[in-house]
C-alpha cells in the first residue's frame, strides 16, 4: 500500500514538473500551445499582445511602390505641364560640388521651380514624432503590414537638395523662385497630419493647378529647362530628338 501511494506521489510531482518547467521551455521553443494540444487547454496570452495580433490580421496586406507607379506619375507630370504653359525636366538629378540632388523631376513654371523628391513608401506614413514641427522630426514612421519601421525625415531631405540646387542654378545664370516638395507616388499609402509640401500624386496636380503665383512670372521656362536638363546630365540629340 505504501509502495503504491509513494508511485502515486512520483507521478503526480512528475506532471506537475512538466506543467510548470518543462512545458513553457517547450512553448518558448517551438512556438507551438503545448498545453492545448496535450489537454485542450489554451494558454493565457497578454491582452496586449492579442489586440496587436487581432489588428494585425485585419490590417490589409500592402506593398512598397514599385517602378512602374513612379513612371506612371512622371508620364502624368509630362502631360500636365505640356498642357498647361510649363515644362518638365526628369530626373531631376543635378551635380554641384560633388554632391548630386535625388529629385525624380523639376517643374519649370513662370512663376518659379518646383523640384520633385519621390518616395515610394506605402501604408500609414506620419513623422515620428508629432509634437515636434515635421521639419525637426529626425525620422518618420511607416506603419506596413503590422508592423512600424522608420526611415529619413523627408523634409530634411528636400531642404539639403534645395540648397544644392539654388548654388547649381545661381552659378548657371538661373534666377527663379525654387521648392521642392515630397510625393509619395504609392497609391496604398496614407499620409497621416501631412504637413506642407508633401503630397501625394493627385494633391501634387492639384497644388500645381491651384497655385497662381506659378503661372505668373517672367521666367524664360524654354532657356531655364535647357539649362536644368544640362546641369542634370540631359543632352539633346541634335539629330532632332526633341528638348527637355
């Protein structure tokens, strides 16, 4: 009897080892419920971890831009400024110092130049810090697919290739009136307290047809986008290919 009661005892403090030592060890490497697949027990899980899973799965599953979207936002710039008294110069990528600008086009208006920084980031896009003005934020957040990455402050970015082109177009003889905006060309992107000067595709157009001061000016648009289309490596074809 007492040979029997002592297994008994062996037994019991044997399942409760495996309960409570060996099974969470087993969980933490398989990543599998033991506990529901032995007993049909489910174990708990932090609330918190289950409402970012929840979300997770109900979050549509979305991409990065790809080529074919930029180029398509280009062909559309082309046919915008075509029709309406501007000129387009793509890319946008002039050399000065040593340094050379990152712009996808620059919109040649009589009122000014609006250089175009192209990013193709898609799902919710926001600065990183929203308490802080967009332009001193260090980095802006991605939220894709579950999960927040961070990436360069965009702003940054076009206010140093602002710079370097205004020093490009002074030592050309260019003198106009110089932006540049950000266009986050990704259709499944959601910009979030978008600040001035960021846009996506369609607000881009909009802002060039709305804007009345670009379409006033003395700019030569022909002379000053043969000059940009130069200091971006551009040259005509002198058998007939038509300027930029």
């Amino acid at each position: 009897m007492a040979d029997h009661s002592s297994q008994q005892f062996l037994f019991v403090g044997f399942l409760l080892f495996f309960l409570i030592v060996l099974i969470p060890v087993l969980q933490k490497r398989t990543g599998k419920d033991i506990t529901h697949m032995l007993f049909g027990i489910r174990s708990r899980k932090d609330p918190a971890s289950q409402n970012v899973a929840a979300k997770s799965a109900r979050e549509p599953r979305v991409r990065n831009g790809t080529k074919s979207e930029l180029t398509s936002f280009v062909a559309q710039l082309l046919r915008f400024t075509s029709k309406n008294g501007m000129r387009l110069v793509a890319p946008g990528t002039i050399t000065h110092g040593g340094k050379t600008a990152r712009l996808t086009a620059l919109v040649v208006a009589p009122g000014g130049i609006v250089g175009v920084y192209c990013l193709g980031f898609g799902g919710t896009i926001a600065p990183a810090n929203r308490k802080e003005p967009a332009g001193k934020s260090l980095a802006w957040r991605q939220h894709i697919n579950g999960e927040d990455k961070s990436f360069d402050n965009p702003l940054k970015a076009c206010q140093e290739q602002a710079e370097l082109i205004r020093l490009a177009m002074d030592e050309a003889g260019i003198q106009a009136e110089l932006n540049v905006v950000t266009v986050f060309t990704n259709p499944h992107a959601t910009l979030e307290s978008t600040p001035s000067f960021v846009y996506s595709p369609k607000s881009f157009i909009q802002y060039l047809k709305e804007n009345g001061e670009l379409k006033t000016g003395s700019l030569d648009i022909h002379q000053a986008a043969l000059k940009l289309a130069e200091l971006a490596g551009i040259h005509s074809n002198k058998k007939g290919k038509k300027n930029p």
